[in-house]
C-alpha cells in the first residue's frame, strides 16, 4: 500500500530521516510512535505531498485516496450531518448528477457505482459516526457555526472517517474527545477496512486499534508486530540483547588487543599478530539501543495531612445562571487519599464539577464543608495561555520564590522536569509537553491537599504520560482526575464518578464496565446497576486495594527520594555560596591560601552535586518501576 524507500528530510539543519524505509501492506493498522519533536507528523505531510523530500521515494498505488484530518470543519450554515456527507466527494457529485443526467445508459451507470459505494445507507453511517464522537441527534441537525473549535474538529474527523479513505492519516484523534469518544474510535478503527497509519501516546488506543507499530527513532524507521506493549516488550528485549553483543564483541576485543600486544614482537607469532590487528581494524561497533531519558514529573505533597473529609457536600446545586442548574442533587464527600476519576460526555458538566470544587465557581444552593487550610490546586489545559510567553520557566518560578537563591530557583524548576537549556527557554519557545510541564508544577507549587487535573496529558508523549503516572500515584494527597486516556484512569483511579444526567454519583463497576456502557448506549440500565458483573465489580475493588497498598508500601522509598531532593538542594546552596566568594577579585590577592581551600571547596562540592543527582534518579527510576510492576 504505502512504501518509502532511502527517505532523506532535514528541517534547519536537523535531520529527521536519514534513508529510512518502511513498507506497510494494504489493510494494515499502523501506530505511529517516537518522541515529541521527531518528525512523525512531518512524514504525514510528506506522504500527502505538502512537503518534497530532499531524497528517497514515497510510492502509493495510483488512484489511492488519501484522508487525513487538517483542520476543524468551517463555521457554515450545513448541518453537521450535511458536512459529513459532503466528506464523500465521490458520492455528493454522484447525486449531483443524478439530479440532471438524461442519458438513460450514464444514468444506469450512475445508480449501479451509487449502489457499489453503499450510498443509499450513508446518512445512517453519517449518523453512526458522529453519534459515536458525542453528538446527539438533535446536534446532528444543528449547522456548524453553533459549535466551538473542538467540537468542529470532532466533526472534521467524523468527515473523514466517513469517507473511509484507502489510506487513513490520522494525528493525535483523540485530543479534542473525550474518554467515551475515544474507547468508541477504538472500536471503530479496529474495525476499519482500509489501511491505516496513526499516531497517538494514548497507550490503550495502540493496544486496541493496531496490529503493528512502527517507530521513529534517530532518523529511522523500523516496524514492530503487534500492539504498543507487544512493541515495548520486544524493544526491551532488543536492547537486553545488543548489550550482550557489545559485552561480547568488547571481550574479543581485549582478548585480541592482548595477543598482539604479547606476540608483536616475537618472529614467530609476528603473522598471527598481524592478522589480529586487521580483525581489529575492521571490527565495527555495535550500536546500543538508546532511549532518551525522560525526566520524573513531581508533585509537591502537602505539608501535612487533614482529617477527613477534606471537602463533603450536602446537596449541591450548581450553575452559570441562576435557574438553569448544570448540576444537582450533589452529595459527597472526598477524603484526603481519594483518587477519583470523573466519567461522562463531554457537556454532561465535568468541567464545571472541578471548577466548584476548585472554588471557581459558587453553589447555587446546599452546603460545603471544606477543611480548615484545605489548599486545591487546578490545572487544566486553557491554562498554557495563561504562561507568560516572553518569561523563561526560571524566571516563572523565580515570581514564586523571590527571596531565594538562584541555585534554589533553579533546583526547583529542574523538579519540574525542565533541565538544561531549556529551563532558559522562552515559554512559547517550549514544546506542548515542557509548557504543561511548567503549568502543572506552578500549579502544585506549594503543595495542595488536593489537585484537579482536568486532561492533563494532551501534550505528553507515552513517556512522559508514564512519569505523569508516577508522579499522581507519589503523592500523599488527593486527587481529582479528568482524562481520556484510558490507561491513566485504570492506573491511578481507585474510584469512579460518573457525571450524568445532571448529577454526579458513584460508578459501581471498573472501565471495562464502563467501555460496555458507552459502546451499547445503554446508560439507564446501567446507571440503576440493573446487569453489574459481581465478578467485575469485585476485580475492579480488588485492583483499587491493591494501588493503595502499593503507595504504602513504596512511602519509605518516597521519603528517600525527598531526602535526596533536599540534600541536593544544601549542596546547590553551597555551591552558590562558594561561587559568590570566588567572584571577589581580591580574594587571591589579599589572601591566596584561603582562595585555593575555597577552589577545593567548590571542587568537592559541585562533585558531591554530581553523585548526589545520581543518587536521586536512581531512586526515582526505582519508585517509578515499582509502581509500573505494582
């Protein structure tokens, strides 16, 4: 279907691909994976021919189509579905001419090549597919310029899945949906007839919806059967593998460089010696397998802990306009090691949930008993704007801290997982994934007794996704979560909380369940618990105690990695000490020998930083494998 052939692309100076090649076979599902910044959507755009490649071959068969998701539908007057069916070029000029035609042979022709394509059953398809991405039938009818960019963004990917290109091009589908539309585009792509290539960090996606993936990594391509896990197992595996040959090859090595360093000299053994210093010569390095390491998100835990409840709720009415109540009848209560995330559609009112509890917005009616000193901190993705685009991550963090130390300032913006230059980077010079980064850690900067991530994962790749992971199932306090990433909520969720039909209330069952709910569109019976596996609802009980178990038994590991953090930051402050009072130009001069016990001073120092940091990430590392295998 698709093959590329010695691809050569440089951007600046950069390159992306460097001859890679890959051949993927029609009606094959492809994930697309490799860091943020590598180039995966560039080959999208290569492969559409926005973009001419400075060398190699792009080949698809003639006539293929290809679809993929530009930009958000237009704000016109069509009814969504009407937009939708306008995707299908070939169908709308078809009846098009159907309506003028009157030579009775092209209009037979017509009708057949109408009847080939299924046309009649579209508007049912049409419907299907955008009831499945979170439009009611009621939406449906509605025109495009009643709905916000997000919204029309679904619409655009409803097009395009409609049209059901030969060669599917999608980037990221599941940012603009929810977690119910994204278990749904599982389904939906799993299924998919034609060949598709996608890319997404949404780890559950790749489990579900491929059979293959394929991976970018320093300018090359390289295929992997089976789903995202099936790849990290055999990528693991790979890189146990070339350790041993290097491990092998470099034993070979010192055993030849041995016998011709002994027998160079000695007549007898002088063409052996020779021999093995051409095998010497020639032997080529083997390359190791090398994954950038991604840095550990953390969130700052509470300085204490509250009784609990630390928030509970008698029957709360909420809303933006006096009468018209988004939700009511809420009675509940948080306690201050609760992980909870909120289930339901988008527009069902979970955004406006975290905003009361984050206290952004006020109760109609009913009572909130909060915790005395309860300190919330709320991130959500509108907040990137919110980043000063001309200020670098220091100089975010230095508002925050204007009393300290610059090495304290910036020992806490490397926390946030921003080291190295990029800590010096302008904001709108950082990635998606370094800007939240920033947020998040402002955000939890003084250590809230509770945190409300509203998606936090937009712009994280699966590694990043993974540290994100750690980091909620790290801290001591609670949390609030909202994310269409299935594999986050079934990590780090103990409860369910189902946002519905104007209320939010407990979900008796786990994702599976919920996954059965969504697809069947049978919220009635299972909102009255009519139906619940037993089995299910016990696994779903069973896991949760078990996370919590595993938080409690990593703690002690927990309380090594902070001890580390502050040991690094006395050693930071230390060093900043030593440097300010080697920056006086009359120490050496006025007293030499105290200038030099300063200069090992700093020596010592800065090394001790070293082994120090060391330390840190390999009891960071520790405690995140721990909570993967937990």
């Amino acid at each position: 279907m698709l093959t590329i052939t010695d691809l050569t692309y440089r951007i600046a100076g950069r390159t992306l691909f460097d001859k890679a090649s890959v051949s993927v076979p029609a009606r094959a599902k492809v994930g697309f994976v490799g860091r943020n910044g590598t180039g995966k959507t560039t080959l999208f755009h290569l492969i559409q021919g926005d973009l001419a490649p400075e060398s190699g071959d792009i080949r698809l068969p003639k006539a293929a189509r290809i679809g993929a998701v530009a930009q958000e539908a237009p704000a016109t007057d069509s009814s969504l579905v009407d937009w939708v069916l306008s995707a299908d070029t070939e169908r709308a000029r078809l009846m098009a001419e159907a309506e003028s035609a009157t030579d009775p042979e092209r209009i037979a022709e017509i009708h057949v090549r109408l009847s080939d394509i299924d046309a009649h059953s579209a508007e049912a398809r049409a419907a299907t597919i955008l009831s499945g991405l979170g439009f009611s039938s009621q939406a449906q009818a509605r025109p495009c310029h009643e709905f916000s960019g997000g919204w029309r963004m679904r619409v655009a990917l409803a097009g395009i899945l409609f049209s059901a290109p030969d060669l599917l091009l999608l980037d990221e589908p599941t940012n603009y949906l929810d977690l119910e539309g994204t278990l749904w585009l599982e389904t939906y792509l799993a299924r998919y007839p034609h060949t598709l290539v996608l890319i997404s960090h949404d780890r559950d996606l790749l489990n579900g919806a491929v059979n293959q993936i394929l991976h970018l990594d320093q300018g090359r391509l390289t295929t992997y059967s089976g789903g995202y896990d099936s790849f990290a197992r055999q990528r693991a595996e790979q890189a146990m593998l070339q350790e041993k040959r290097i491990a092998k090859q470099e034993t070979e090595r010192k055993n030849l460089q041995a016998f011709v360093d002994r027998f160079r000299a000695k007549a007898s053994k002088a063409r052996q010696a020779q021999s093995r210093l051409k095998r010497l010569e020639k032997m080529e390095a083997i390359a190791p397998v090398v994954d950038d390491a991604v840095l550990p998100i953390r969130l700052e835990d509470p300085p204490g802990r509250l009784s609990p409840p630390i928030m509970a709720m008698e029957n709360i009415t909420v809303g933006y306009e006096p009468g018209k109540p988004v939700l009511s009848r809420l009675d509940l209560r948080i306690d201050d090691d609760d992980r909870i995330a909120l289930l339901g559609s988008n527009g069902n009112g979970k955004s406006t949930f975290a905003k009361l509890l984050a206290g952004r917005l006020d109760a109609e009616a009913g009572r909130i008993v909060r915790a005395d000193k309860l300190k919330v901190a709320y991130f959500a993705q509108h907040q990137l704007d919110e980043l000063v685009g001309g200020e670098t991550p220091v100089e975010h963090v230095r508002r925050r801290m204007p009393d300290a130390p610059e090495s304290k300032v910036r020992a806490r913006t490397v926390q946030f997982g921003l080291p190295g230059e990029r800590m010096d980077t302008k904001a709108r010079d950082l990635s998606g994934g370094e800007r939240a980064r920033l947020l998040l850690g402002l955000a939890t900067f003084d250590g809230p007794h509770m945190i409300i991530l509203d998606e936090p994962t937009n712009h994280l790749d699966i590694d990043s996704r993974q540290a994100l992971m750690g980091a909620i199932n790290a801290y001591s306090g609670a949390v609030i979560l909202i994310s269409h990433d299935p594999y986050l909520v079934e990590a780090c969720a103990d409860r369910l909380w189902l946002v519905s039909d104007g209320t939010v209330s407990s979900f008796d069952g786990d994702l599976g369940d919920y996954r059965d709910l969504v697809l069947k569109r049978d919220a009635g019976r299972r909102q009255n618990g009519e139906g619940t596996d037993d089995g299910a609802r016990g696994n779903a009980q069973e896991r949760r105690r078990a996370a919590a178990q595993a938080r409690a038994e990593l703690a002690p590991l927990k309380k090594k990695i902070t001890a580390a953090e502050r040991q690094i930051e006395a050693a930071q402050t230390r060093l900043a000490t030593l440097d300010a009072a080697l920056a006086d130009p009359k120490l050496f001069s006025g007293d030499p020998g105290k200038g030099a016990k300063l200069a090992k001073d700093r020596a010592r120092t800065a090394e001790e930083i070293e082994i120090l940091e060391e330390n840190w990430l390999a009891l960071s590392s520790e405690y995140e494998e721990a909570l993967a295998s937990a």
